[in-house]
C-alpha cells in the first residue's frame, strides 16, 4: 500500500513546484492508472514514490512506514519497489538472457517471458532490438518482483502486440501487489481499482 500525503516537489528552491499537495491512497492488491498528459508531473511522482525523488513537502508511507524518514529507511523500501522508469536504457552490449538471469525475480517468470514472447530473442543482444521488444524486457524483469510495481509509460514504444497482451500481463502478475501503471493515455481492456488525474502537478 501507498499513501500520500500533501506532497510537493520542485527541483530547486527557485524553481516552480513540479508537484503540489498531491494526496491519495493506493491500496494492496490493487491495479491503479496515473493519467496525466506529458508535463503533468507524473513521471516525478512515480519518481517520488519509488525513492528515488525526496520531496520537499508531505509524507509518503510504504506499507504504514514513512519512506523517507532516513537513508536507510529508503534503502529497505526500494527493495520491495520494482520500478520501470519511462526511458530506461539497459546496457546495450548485453544480451537479453543474460539480463534476465541477472535481474528478472522468481515471480511467474517464465510465464512472463513466454507472454512477452521473449523465448525466440533471448540470444539478442540489447541494442539489437526495436524499442518494442526493449520495452519487453523492461516489463519482464519489473512485473517478475517487487511487492510493489510502478510502470511509467509501459506502452510507449506503441508495440501493437504489446498493447493486446497487456491487460493479461497485468492480470497475471498483479495478484497481491500494489500496481500503479502511469500513462498520458486510456489503456482499455483492464479493470482498474482505481483511476487518478494528474494536472498540472496537483492530483484531481
């Protein structure tokens, strides 16, 4: 579970806040949209929620635990947040087998992979594949572990394919988790607990 509560962010003192008295609750075993346009601020919050943004204002609870309370109360919550940043970049030298055993989890794993259609690129490596199967891999190693997922913009790429078997995706893995998935866009196919706006840097 998630809670947040009245949190502002501006990346500097002079700057104008990027997120302002945002407050919501995004309950376990739940599957939540963050709908936002580009430049709305959802990016920063998933940012935010994962740990890896300290906000100037508000509180965020993990699990009834204040994350940011010290470093190393931090370090012990990323551990149970797996997070999917909108333009992350693996080491492109590897291959996709490689990145799996190294950083995929237990959770379903193989059934994550076989959806994914993966099996047939597992000697690619990295910088070979088209955005789309990219962003497979990405999906992969985040919905394979975590308590926790954020995916923020997971279908980007445009990957049509991707698009059809997401709802399943998220309908295999979600079980028991808290899933926020952050998107500019409607995703149909998938019954979300729960649907929050973001404007302007403040949650409506």
């Amino acid at each position: 579970m998630i809670n947040l509560s009245a949190i502002d962010f501006s990346y500097d003192v002079f700057s104008q806040k990027v997120l302002s008295d945002c407050s919501a609750t995004f309950s376990s075993n739940s599957v939540n949209l963050l709908l936002g346009e580009n430049g709305s601020g959802k990016s920063t919050l998933m940012d935010v929620m994962s740990g890896f943004k300290r906000p100037q204002a508000g509180s965020i609870k993990i699990n009834r635990v204040e994350m940011y309370k010290d470093t190393d109360t931090v370090t012990s919550l990323r551990k149970i947040i797996s997070y999917m940043p909108s333009g992350l970049k693996l080491p492109p030298h590897l291959d996709v087998q490689y990145m799996l055993s190294i950083w995929m989890g237990a959770y379903r794993s193989h059934e994550l992979v076989e959806l994914l259609n993966l099996n047939n690129f597992l000697g690619h490596r990295y910088l070979h594949l088209s955005d789309g199967y990219k962003t497979r891999v990405h999906l992969a190693i985040a919905l394979s572990k975590g308590n926790i997922v954020l995916l923020d913009e997971p279908l980007k790429s445009q990957d049509e394919e991707l698009c059809k078997v997401f709802p399943k995706l998220l309908g295999l893995s979600s079980k028991g988790r808290t899933v926020i998935v952050a998107s500019p866009i409607s995703i149909d196919g998938i019954s979300w607990d729960s649907v929050r706006k973001i404007k302007g840097g403040k949650l409506l």
